[in-house]
C-alpha cells in the first residue's frame, strides 16, 4: 500500500483517498469542523489546513499522493489555526455557558484543543434570526458556523434537501426550503441526519436540552481528537459491512 | 406583472432549464422590478430545483434583489478613483436633491440610490448605473439632469442618450487596438493550420493568459483538447471586475470581433461546438453591441454552422450576463455562476480543463488573451514573440486612472517601466501606483523603473495612479471594503477575514488604532494568505500589507497608543441610557483619558 508521511509518520492510504480520512483511518487527528466520516467532503473552514509539500491546503479537500510530507502542526500552522477559531467565535453570536450544546458541541471541542482561551478579534455581534417554528428542532443561527454538513446530510443522506447557505460573505445564512423560509413549514424531522450532523448549536432538537449534564457529555468524557477517530472508524466498519 | 406571469416569460425565453437560472433571474428582475418571494417558489418548480437552492443563487448577486428598487435605480462606482473625483459628495448632492436616502427606496417608490463595488469606468470617474446602463463622468450638471428626468417620470427609454455614451479613451495603440483587423483573417489561417499547429502557433508566441495568473496559453488548450468529454466548452471571461481596470469594456465594445475569433479559433483546436461570454452585469450596455458583431459574423460565415464552408467545423457563441459578484472573474466560480449557481470557486484538482462547464473539458480565458490569440493567428506566432520581454510576449492593455491627465487605455509592450506609462499619461507628482487592482501591487514612487510583466510587475490591466496629495491609509482602506463586499463567504479565512480587516481599518480612520491593531491586522493577514480558499482570500490583505511597508506612516500618525485603544466608546455607549434619565451632567459621563 502507498503511503505519505504525516507529521514524520508513515502512513497508508487508498487510492482516491483525502489526507484527512487516511489520518483519521491511521488514529492521527487533523482538527476540523467541516468535514465528516461519510460526507462528501466541502473544504470551507479550512480549520484542516496543513502543510502539503510546502504548500497550505485544507487535509479534507487533498488527495493523498505516494511520498508527499504532510505537516499540521508547526508553530506557524497551530498559530494560524487557533486564530482561525478565533475568528470563527467572532463571526456569530457564541455564548458557551449559556448554551445547550455545551461540553457535544464541537466548535467548543476544537477550541480547547487548539488552546483557544480568549479571542484576539473583536466579536462581530451580528443580527441573526433563530427559527423556534419547528415543533421539535430549533434553529439558531446565531451559532451557524456554514459548515454545510446539515446541507449535505438532507441532500445527501436523508433525500430532502432541507437546507442550503444563501447570501454572500460575512452576510452568508443558513436558509431552509419553504416558502414562508421558516423550519417549521418544511419536511424536516428531528431523526434527520441533518439535525444530529450538526457540531454546534445551530440544529437542536427539542426538550433534550438537559438529559444528559454538563459533565457527562461528549467531550467531557474524551478529547475531540478519540471522538473524531473513533467516529471515523465506525464509518468505515459501517461502509465495509 | 404577476410572479407567475414573469416566471413564465422567463421559462418561454430560456427554457426551464437550472443552468439558465441566472438569466431567469434577471427576466423576472426586469418584468417585477425585484425578484420577489413568491417569484422564487414558481422558479423552484420550473426548474426542479429546491425554493432554498434559488433562493441561495438570487441572494449572491448583488445586481439582483429581493425588495423593489423603484422605477429609477442609480448605483455610484464606490472605487477610490471614483472618491478621489468626488463621489461621496456627489452621492449626498443628488440624494439630497432628491430627498432621499441610500440604500433605501424612496417612499413613492420611484427612486433608489446606493453604492455599488467598481462599474468599470474608473478612466470617467466618478459613474454610476442607472438602471443597469452605465453613466460616465458624473458632475453636477449631470446629475441635475438626471434627478429632473427621476422627478417628471421620463419613461426611462426616452431619457437623453448622450447621457450614456461611453468613450473609449484609447490614448496610445497598438497591433491589438490600433491594427485594423479583417474579420477571418486569423481564423482562416487556423483552418489551414490545424490544431496541432495552432497550438505550435501559440506555444511560438508564448501567450500568457491576461487574465493575471500568466498560464500558458498553448498548455491550457492542449490538455483541455486531450481531456475526454461528452462536449468540450469555450467560454470568455468577461467579467471584469478588478477595480480600476476596464480595458475589456473597450475591446468589446470596439474590437469585440477579435475576441469571437479568437474564441473560434479555440473551438477549432477543442473541437467545441459551443462557447459562452460571460459579461459581468455592470457591462449590459454592451450586449446589444455584442450581439450584433455576432449577427455579422454569423452572416459572413464566420460563426454557426459550417464556417467558412468548413464540413462539420459548427460553433456558436452565447451571451450570458452576469449579476454583481466580483469573485465570478474567478474561472471555477464563473462556470459555478454558468451553471446557475452562486459563484462560488470550486475545490480544484480537478481543474476547468478536465472538468468544467457541467462537468466537461472547458477552457477559459480573459477577453484579452483571446483577441491576443486572434491576432497571432493572423500575423504569425513569431511577431508577436518579438513584442514585449522574453518571459512576457505581446502588448499589454492598461486601464489606466487616477491622478494623471489623460486617464484612458494604454496598449503598452510588455516590459514598459511604470515611470514610462506615468509620463505617457501625464501623471501628476505620483507617489504611487496601485498596478493589477487591489489585489495586485502597490508599487511606491521609490520602485517607479519596475516593469510591467509576468516577471516582475504582473497586471491584469489597472494602473491606478495616486499623486502626493493622497492618503495612502485611505486607498487601502478603501480595498478592504471592496473585498469583504466581494468575498463569496465560502470559507473562514476569507469571509471573516474580509470584515475583520475592514473594521480594523475603519477603527484606525476613526484615530482610535493602536500598535495593537497593527499586530492584530499582521496575524488577519497571515491567516488569509496561508488558509483561504481562493486567490480573493490569499490577496485581499495585498493592499493593506504594502501600503503599510511603503508608506508606514500613514498609519503610525493614526495609532494613537502604543498598546491597546478600545474599539467599544463607553461614553457613547451611555447615550441611551442618558437619553431615558434626561440626564447629561458630569457624572453621566464617563470621560476617556488622552493617552
């Protein structure tokens, strides 16, 4: 099997395959946002971003080439990315203690492990319209990261096409396929994979908010880096059986 | 006219087909005069795509909206150019005289004004848009005008036509801009060539796409030609939206045959049946001139079916009009843009060459470097190697504005030194020329012997030119809220970055930097070049990052602490409250120390 070196480790992969899911597959963990075990891979928040041969580019959208030197954690790179989160803070409107998805989201998870403590950008405090419509998800904009993975999941995955980013630049927005453009007049249900792809608290679902607490959660209990991993590797079990 | 009326006149003209969704877009703007709500379900349906997907194409065009423009709409070009000529106070003049206020409709629904990102008439600043067609060299004699016209209600096909005559301003020309050129000329020769020995045509040349990059002509047709395909595309950027450049508005207006040749000339070594011009929206006046060089060619043969009585050798070319979005210069966004979706560049490997246009083979190149390719077929790959510097062959076209006397198009040889061009078009004591646009360089007065071409100063055609009496901090500051209007929001870096860095200059004009924000900008800029998605991102903090090195001061006089100065004014911030309590004594203040 071909194999490229990440971060001076050896490691294999299959023809076709991204550096991010022959990382993740060989147990090493390449911080992201936008990208998921399963899901066609997008590129935008470029939280991935690596060093390949010399050159910056996001791990999710890279092909992994026989030979090639893949670095993703040089000063410089860890520097840059940990203010690429910052800045993903200052775009909406975050507010950690306050927020349900807490100690699941995975936002939250990628700042700690970046080493995220303050942001250095001045908070952008946009006006953004949560969405309350839906009798059993809630959709808060406020904390939407465009990530595209609730875009991808209803196309892709649940064959509805429920949502799609609408606008331009820091006015982009998560719109929903209805005509009065609220959730609630649209076929989404709360099993859909495009609610639970969600890794922040833009798709929530109703009245859970609480079963399981602060403490116990996702990332109370294991880094980003095991979730991300396992996570990966249950895909790939799944795709082979 | 009804939603359901306008969508089904957009569908009796372009089909219901989801690439055409663009041009439906723009049939239902000009029967409704916005494209609202409920015109977006029926357009869904039409086109089998989802109200959310329309929804998300109509809402990235900055030249379509949601919400009714009036019966008049007036865009002012928002370039530094057009600043430098006067725009902000021209703007506030004609508002005023019409007693309104921008980016609102007025309240009778007849008028709307607001700014709108470089028009394209930088060398006639300051311009604007009405209602679409572009007006040059606005005063106030003009606009007095105007607002009469806005206030009597002149049906807008009435209105004074002088009002939209565009000069050319070519001042100095050369094979492509001063030749005259015979329809055919260069294409009968590809005939007798052949592909293989076009493309050696090319390669002898040494064309450079025009377009900025400098990609190899020859090399782009070559494997696009190689590249397997149900149908391979040609397609024309035309969008040119760089600002200060608009050297293209004058080779389609005046030269647009050389460009349709060059276009076929491609088409002959693809084997292309089909080719698209994408025209940027704010160049709609020159559709109709478009179309008509292209009945003309049709007529002569030189386009349609059988040209030049060739068997089997069929192409035609469509005009399509883009919508207000400078990132469609970018050639994967302009095909996104072609397939009617939001331009949004596209994750490359693959590249246009293998997998364009829906999917297929498609080669892209700049007006220019097409009316380039006309032109050698017709005098040979070897003259035009002649012209111009070794690693950069043939003439350049510059649009050249700002503080000179005799802003125009400049048909130069490559390799011409930027001192050269300033005395040529009677600068006025430069201090510095902004050359490629705000994403190029910024070249101070201290570098004036560096050259334009693909090896030291590569331009896509702005020359914008900025004398001693500017403020350089201004200029850049300018740039960075031309680009977080322009950044497509696809990726982090970028769509953040651009507002960051926006807000941070604005802080500093405001004289509330500190050396903090310098620190904080270099880190925004780093993040933006090293992580962004496409090259709008990778230059968008160009402009900011070389006026600070070359002109440091113009920043060090506006930082008023050497650590950190608050962007939040806790006074200011007191306001309402103050306002609820009838208050204003001392004690309902807080003062701010003076560093």
């Amino acid at each position: 099997m071909n194999t490229f070196l990440l971060d001076g480790r050896e490691v294999p992969f299959r023809e076709g395959e991204t550096v991010m899911q022959a990382a993740l597959d060989a147990g090493a963990y390449i911080p992201h946002l936008c990208h998921r075990p399963g899901y066609a891979p997008h590129g935008s928040c470029k939280v991935c971003t690596a060093s390949v041969d010399g050159r910056n580019a996001a791990s999710c959208t890279t092909r992994a080439r026989a030979g090639m030197r893949v670095e993703t954690s040089t000063p410089e790179l860890a520097d840059m990315r940990r203010a690429l989160v910052e800045m993903l803070f200052a775009e909406g409107n975050h507010t950690c203690p306050a927020c349900e998805k807490s100690g699941d989201c995975e936002l939250q998870a990628v700042g700690y492990h970046v080493g995220m403590d303050h942001s250095r950008f001045d908070l952008l405090f946009p006006a953004r319209d949560l969405d309350a419509s839906h009798p059993e998800v809630l959709l808060d904009r406020n904390r939407c990261i465009l990530c595209d993975l609730c875009v991808r999941a209803s196309r892709d995955v649940d064959g509805k096409r429920v949502f799609a980013i609408a606008g331009r630049g820091i006015r982009s927005r998560l719109v929903v396929n209805s005509a009065s453009g609220r959730l609630g007049d649209t076929n989404l249900a709360v099993t859909d994979a495009a609610v639970r792809v969600c890794p922040v608290g833009a798709l929530l679902p109703k009245r859970r908010a609480y079963q399981v607490p602060i403490g116990r959660r996702t990332f109370d209990l294991k880094p980003a880096s095991e979730v991300a991993i396992t996570e990966a590797r249950r895909v790939k079990e799944q795709q082979r059986g | 006219m009804d939603p359901t009326e306008a969508v089904e006149r957009a569908v009796a003209r372009y089909g219901a087909e989801a690439p055409r969704l663009l041009a439906m877009l723009h049939s239902v703007q000009a029967s409704l005069g916005c494209v609202p709500a409920e015109a977006l379900d029926r357009l869904a349906a039409a086109v089998r795509l989802t109200r959310a997907e329309v929804e998300s194409t109509a809402s990235f065009y900055h030249l379509l909206h949601s919400a009714p423009h009036g019966k008049y709409e007036v865009l002012f070009s928002d370039n530094v150019i057009d600043h430098m000529a006067g725009k902000a106070e021209l703007m506030r003049y004609f508002c005023d005289e019409l007693l309104i206020q921008p980016g609102k409709q007025s309240e009778d629904g007849l008028v709307f004004v607001d700014s709108t990102s470089d028009i394209g008439l930088a060398d006639q600043a300051p311009g604007a848009l009405v209602n679409g067609l572009l007006v040059p060299s606005l005063d106030r004699n003009r606009l007095d005008l105007i607002a009469n016209l806005i206030r009597e209600q002149r049906p807008f096909a009435q209105w004074p036509q002088t009002l939209f005559e565009v000069p050319d301003n070519v001042r100095k020309s050369g094979p492509l801009l001063g030749e005259p050129f015979r329809p055919g000329a260069g294409l009968r020769r590809a005939l007798e060539l052949g592909p293989d020995a076009i493309l050696a045509e090319l390669d002898a040349a040494y064309l450079r796409g025009r377009g900025g990059a400098g990609y190899k002509t020859a090399a782009k047709w070559g494997s696009c030609r190689k590249a397997q395909g149900r149908a391979h595309y040609v397609v024309c950027n035309a969008d040119e939206g760089e600002p200060g450049t608009f050297k293209d508005r004058v080779l389609l207006a005046s030269h647009a045959d050389l460009v349709f040749e060059g276009m076929t000339i491609a088409a002959r070594v693809l084997g292309a049946q089909s080719g698209t011009l994408y025209l940027r929206g704010e160049y709609r006046c020159l559709a109709d001139r478009l179309r008509a060089a292209r009945t003309r060619r049709r007529a002569t043969g030189l386009l349609g079916r059988n040209i030049l009585s060739t068997p089997g050798f069929d192409f035609d070319v469509e005009i399509v009009l883009g919508a207000g979005a400078y990132i469609c210069g970018e050639e994967s966004a302009l095909i996104e843009s072609l397939e009617g979706k939001p331009g949004r560049p596209r994750n490359r490997p693959p590249y246009p060459d293998t997998q364009g246009y829906l999917g297929q083979p498609t080669v892209v190149n700049n007006v220019e470097t097409y009316a380039c390719a006309a032109k050698i077929l017709e005098r040979g790959g070897a003259w035009f190697a002649g012209l111009g510097t070794s690693g950069s062959t043939g003439t350049k076209l510059l649009s050249v504005s700002g503080d000179c006397k005799r802003p125009g198009v400049y048909e130069v040889p490559f390799g011409v030194t930027l001192r050269q061009v300033l005395a040529e078009c009677g600068a006025q004591q430069p201090q510095a020329v902004q050359v490629g646009g705000p994403s190029g360089t910024c070249v101070p007065w201290r570098e004036f012997e560096r050259r334009v071409s693909f090896e030291d100063v590569p331009s896509a055609g702005a020359f914008m030119v900025f004398s001693r009496s500017r403020d350089m901090f201004e200029v850049a500051r300018n740039f960075t809220h031309f680009f977080a209007h322009e950044s497509c929001g696809f990726c982090t870096p970028c769509r953040v970055g651009t507002s960051l860095l926006r807000d941070t200059m604005d802080k500093l004009s405001r004289g509330k930097g500190s050396a903090y924000d310098m620190e904080r900008m270099q880190m925004l800029m780093r993040v933006m070049r090293s992580m962004s998605h496409c090259g709008l991102g990778h230059t968008a903090a160009n402009p900011v990052v070389q006026t600070m090195q070359a002109f440091p001061e113009a920043y060090e006089r506006r930082l008023r602490n050497l650590g950190y100065e608050p962007s939040f004014d806790l006074d200011a911030a007191l306001e309402t409250a103050r306002l609820i309590t009838r208050r204003d004594d001392e004690w309902a203040h807080i003062v701010s120390e003076e560093p």
